[in-house]
C-alpha cells in the first residue's frame, strides 16, 4: 500500500512538473530578399530594390565587396535595422558590349525566374552541373536597332550532372544615357531546352 502511494505521489509529481514545462520557442519571423552590398570601410549597409536601405546589428563571417549582390536572409528589428540570419552571394556582372555573336554561347538552360529590379536583371536559372565551372555572361547585339540582350551560357563541357540553380544580377546601367532618363525597353533572348525564349522587358 505504501509502495503504491509512492508510486502515486511520484507520478503526480511528474504531471505537475510536465505541465510547467514552458512552450517550445517560436522562430523569429523572417524576410528574404535581393540585395546590394553598401561597403564603407567597416561599414555594412544593404540596399533592397525597392531603394530601401537596412542596416544590420553586426555583420560576421562575410567580407563581400562594394557593390556585390547578394541574398539577404534577415529578420526585421526596429525601423531599418535588421539581424542578419544568413548572406549569399549572387553572380553580379555587367553587359559586355563587345563580343557578340563570336563570343557568345547557346549552351541551354531552364527559366526559373527573370525579372527587372534595383537597376538589375535578374535571373533564377537551372542547369546541369557536374565538377566544371560554367561560364556565363549578358551581351548587348550592336547591330541590332532596338535594344536586344542575349544571355550566355557555356558548360565548358562539364560532363553531365545534376540539376542546380544559378542566381544572378546583370546591372543594367549602361542602357541609361543622359538624354534618355525615361523608361527603357528591351528584349532579352534565353536558349532554353525548348527552344529560344524571347522576354520584353522594361528598365523604369
């Protein structure tokens, strides 16, 4: 009888203590986002394209360069000021406007996304990677009347692998001229593994 009262009060005791247990801890809520890397020195600042500009509480383990794009993982603080939970760099370049066609490659890829922002073209693509670094590029077609730009893809006969995707931002600032400060259309030309796609986009 004993043993079973013990039995009893131990048992009560855990429930009591179960109960008291607090709740598991809720993730901060967080945001993921293009950004440009706002380099002064020390000073880290990110520019989303919108034109807004976070500041984070301190920024470890990552030492990008002026100007780099990059994936921003962050969770919003107060007004601007954000903690940082992760950055990756994006593949930033320019549009080449020399070497087109005799440099430029069809080599095919899969659209994921393609979309204009912050003065960027930007891309989400997927493509088959195996142990070769693939070369990529934008190039503009001098002959052409309107503003064409071709995306360039090279396996540099990287042998067959698996799919992975690649992100990146083209700056698109040489489109812009001083007497032409207004909208700026163009075409943009993808060689897909359905054929060749064709995007009419617009620099604002």
């Amino acid at each position: 009888m004993r043993r079973e009262i013990i039995v009893l009060g131990l048992s009560f005791l855990f429930f009591l203590t179960a109960g008291c247990e607090k709740e598991p801890k809720r993730m901060d809520d967080y945001l993921v986002d293009f950004a440009t890397l706002m380099k002064e020195g020390s000073s880290y600042r990110f520019r989303l394209d919108n034109d807004r500009v976070l500041i984070p509480k301190e920024v470890t383990d990552y030492a990008g360069n002026n100007g780099q794009r990059v994936i921003l993982n962050y969770v919003p603080l107060k007004g601007d000021t954000i903690r940082i939970r992760s950055i990756s760099d994006i593949f930033t370049d320019g549009i080449q406007t020399d070497g087109f066609p005799e440099r430029y490659s069809n080599d095919p890829v899969k659209i994921v996304s393609v979309w204009v922002g912050g003065g960027y073209l930007n891309m989400i693509l997927e493509m088959e990677y195996h142990s070769v670094a693939h070369r990529v590029a934008l190039f503009s077609d001098p002959s052409s009347p309107s503003v064409d730009l071709w995306f360039s893809h090279s396996r540099e006969n990287d042998p067959r692998g698996y799919p992975q995707k690649l992100y990146a931002s083209f700056s698109l600032h040489n489109l812009r001229t001083p007497a032409n400060s207004t909208v700026i259309p163009f075409r943009l030309f993808i060689h897909t593994y359905t054929g060749l796609r064709e995007f009419r986009l617009e620099l604002p």
